[in-house]
C-alpha cells in the first residue's frame, strides 16, 4: 500500500512538473514577442530529445549491430537448437564478441513511457481553464488546432501515422525481419488511432518527437559503427 501511494505521488509530481516546464517554455515565447502554447510543447520536445540524445544513440547503434549480427545468431540458434542452455551461452558470447546490448534498444522506450503518460494527464488539465486559471486561451490554439488541450481527430493523427513510420522505417534499415515490417505498418496506425483521442498538445510532442528521433538517426549513422565479419567460434 505504501509503495502504491508512494507511486502516485511520484507520479502526481511528475505530471505538475511537467506542466511547470511547459509553462516555462510558454513564458520564453511569450518574451521573444510569439506567445504560444504550441511553440512551447516543440521546444519542450526538442530539449527530451537532447536529453535523451545519449540513449538514442545506444539504442540505434545497438538496433544496427544486431541487424548485422543476425547470420551469426541465427548460426547460433541453429546449431544448439537441441540444448537450450549452450544456445543461451553461445548468444552471451556473441553479444559481449560484437558489443551487442540485447536491452539497449528498450531504453529510450522505457524512460519516454512515463513522460507520455505524464503529458497525457498533465496536457488535459492545463489546457482547462477551470483547471489552470492562468492560461491564456487565445495562446492555446496552434496553427489549425483551435485548443492544444482538445482531441484533433485528422490531421494530427495522420502526421503521427506518416512520421512514425518514416522513424520506423528509417531505424529499420534494410533489416528483413517479418514481426519488425508487420510492426512497421501496425504501430503508426495504432498511434494514429490512439491519437484521435489525444489531446492535441500530446500529438503534437508526438509528431515532432518521431521528426527529431528520424534526424537523430541520420546524424548517428554518420559515423558508420558497423560489425566486423569474423567467424563462430
């Protein structure tokens, strides 16, 4: 029971912190003479995505080695099919061999989770005026969203769909994995439907969010880590 409280004030936190940054972000547009809720949520986006720079670059570099591993531990698979507990060993080696975390493509997923789920709660109370009598309501339209707190059940989802799957896309490669290109199609049409229930504001982040994550991809590839094509021990 303590944990669970313990939980749910972290969380509570979480979400006021959130709102607190965005309003900061809100407050820097506001000085430079372009007040908007909008620009202050891809500002926001953009600072995660430097934070998390670090473990994006893990996680590509990680996605890429073992795309390029694949032969081998297919090879693995294949020749201790009939013991289970060799395989495993054999699969430890390999990864240690060619520097392969088999979590490390996790990592980003499993710390944005939480902001997603924070965002969520904190986006649709702090576009609420009754909620958060300190917005400024002519500020929390963007663009064609008349209020970054309400769904946009159109244009929105269709971007998250298009620019998920072109992150997607990009962060595969020329990997031929069948339950990868099944998920290739799957999650942006998920997203895409989860988003129309979104409000705006979250569905913007998420946009932007999949635009800076296809950059960073390019950028981190650049530096061309590939794996050698050494033999099976």
């Amino acid at each position: 029971m303590t944990i669970l409280v313990q939980g749910n004030n972290l969380f509570a936190s979480l979400v006021a912190f959130l709102s607190s940054v965005i309003e900061f972000f809100y407050s820097l547009t506001v000085n430079v003479g372009i007040p908007s809720y909008g620009l202050a949520i891809i500002i926001f986006t953009v600072i995660i995505k430097l934070i998390l720079f670090p473990l994006t670059s893990i996680q590509v570099k990680s996605t890429k080695r073992m795309q390029e591993a694949q032969p081998k531990i297919k090879e693995v698979q294949e020749k201790y099919k009939n013991n289970k507990q060799k395989q495993q060993e054999k699969m430890m080696e390999l990864y240690q061999k060619e520097k392969i975390n088999p979590f490390g493509g996790c990592l980003p997923l499993i710390i944005q989770m939480p902001i997603l789920i924070a965002l969520f709660t904190s986006l649709r109370s702090f576009f609420d005026p009754a909620e958060n009598p300190s917005l400024v309501v002519e500020h929390a339209s963007f663009l064609w969203i008349p209020n970054l707190g309400s769904p946009d059940p159109w244009i929105l989802p269709l971007l998250v769909a298009g620019f998920m799957f072109l992150q997607s896309k990009v962060s595969m490669g020329n990997s031929n994995d069948q339950t990868q290109k099944a998920m290739l199609y799957m999650m942006p049409i998920m997203m895409a439907w989860f988003s129309r229930s979104f409000p705006a504001g979250l569905a913007l982040y998420w946009v932007m969010y999949n635009i800076m994550s296809t950059m960073e991809h390019f950028v981190i590839r650049r530096d061309g880590s590939g794996i050698k094509k050494e033999e099976i021990a």
